[in-house]
C-alpha cells in the first residue's frame, strides 16, 4: 500500500482489478472502477469516430491517451472500439480497416507493419463456465500477441491467449483459437495451418 501511497483508494482498487486482469485471475466485471474506465474509453473513441482522415493531429493525441503505447503512424478507421485501452500496445505502421474491436482486458500486443481487414476483432475476455458465477460477473482475461507484418482478413476473430506468429497471414472469416506460428497461412472455423510462406 505504501507504493501507491499517492493514489486515492479507487486509484488502488483499479491497479489492483489491472494486475488481476492481466495475471488471467477471475475478476468481476461489475466493479465500478471497470465500468468507468468501459466509459472512459467509450468517450475517447466515440471523439475518435467523429475525426476525419484530416484531423490525424486530434486522432493521433486521443490514441495517445488511450492506449497504454503506440509507435509512428498509427492509422485506425472509424468505427473503432476497445473495452479500456490502456491494456494495448501497438508497434509501427499499424493499420486497422474499418469496425475494428478490440476487447483489452488483457495485455493486447500488436507487433510493427501489422495489417487488420474490416471488422477483424480481438477479444482476450472470457467469461467463466460455472453459471452462477457467470451470472455475478465474473470473468478472466488472456493476453493476445500478434507479431510485426502479420496480415489479419476482415472478420477475422482472435480469441484469449493467442500468438500469431511474425510474417503470417490469417484468412478471412477465421476464427483463432490456438497459436499460429510464424511464416504460415492459416485459415478457418477454427482456423488451421494452410501452407507456409
């Protein structure tokens, strides 16, 4: 406690509901700080949606506050929608089509030169299998790597605890529920290996 002496205490339930999420423990997901900070990045990115290809200057500064790092020339099309943001960490050259989501209750890494289709979306949320637990909110969270010049096709679904490989690319439609690694071209409900770049 000591350590976070100069935070107030919700400050210091939401870094420790942070440090849970991204240790893959259970947490609910009705605390009040998580729903702020839901709300907190749904005011950014609605600000976002608003901008156009002209006003890289205004999106650049809201992508700033909210993702927790991002390197040089991030380009995001509208409509985009994380669950807090601060979870994600983008490279260089990152590029992102359309309705892209990113569900970041886990660590989210996304690698340099990296390529999203329209709608692709990366949940690292899960909800729990007993019922009545899942009825009170709780839930866990497994953090997504995506790896420099990897290509996803639009709607292309990554699931919780994924790696995707550098230099591969993933078909559209797919759904990722395990690893892909690297120099491949994967593909499918769920997705599996198709050849090897």
């Amino acid at each position: 406690m000591e350590y976070y002496s100069w935070l107030n205490r919700n400050e210091v339930k939401m870094m420790d509901l942070i440090e849970k999420m991204c240790l893959g423990e259970v947490y609910c997901d009705f605390e009040p700080e998580l729903i702020k900070g839901r709300e907190d990045a749904k005011k950014i990115t609605r600000l976002y949606n608003l901008t156009t290809d002209s006003e890289m200057e205004q999106r650049n500064l809201l992508l700033d506050k909210l993702f927790q790092a991002r390197g040089k020339n991030t380009m995001i099309e509208p409509n985009f929608r994380v669950e807090y943001g601060f979870n994600i960490h983008v490279g260089d050259n990152f590029f992102a089509n359309y309705d892209a989501i990113i569900l970041d209750c886990a660590k989210v890494t996304i690698g340099n030169d990296v390529l999203f289709g329209p709608r692709v979306g990366i949940y690292t949320a899960n909800h729990v299998t007993d019922p009545e637990a899942r009825a009170k909110g709780d839930v866990y969270a497994l953090p997504v790597t995506i790896g420099n010049k990897v290509w996803l096709g639009a709607n292309v679904v990554v699931n919780p605890g994924v790696t995707i490989g550098e230099n591969s690319i993933i078909g559209s439609g797919s759904v990722v529920t395990k690893d892909i690694p690297p120099n491949i071209v994967a593909a499918g409900v769920p997705c599996k290996v198709i050849k090897q770049i």
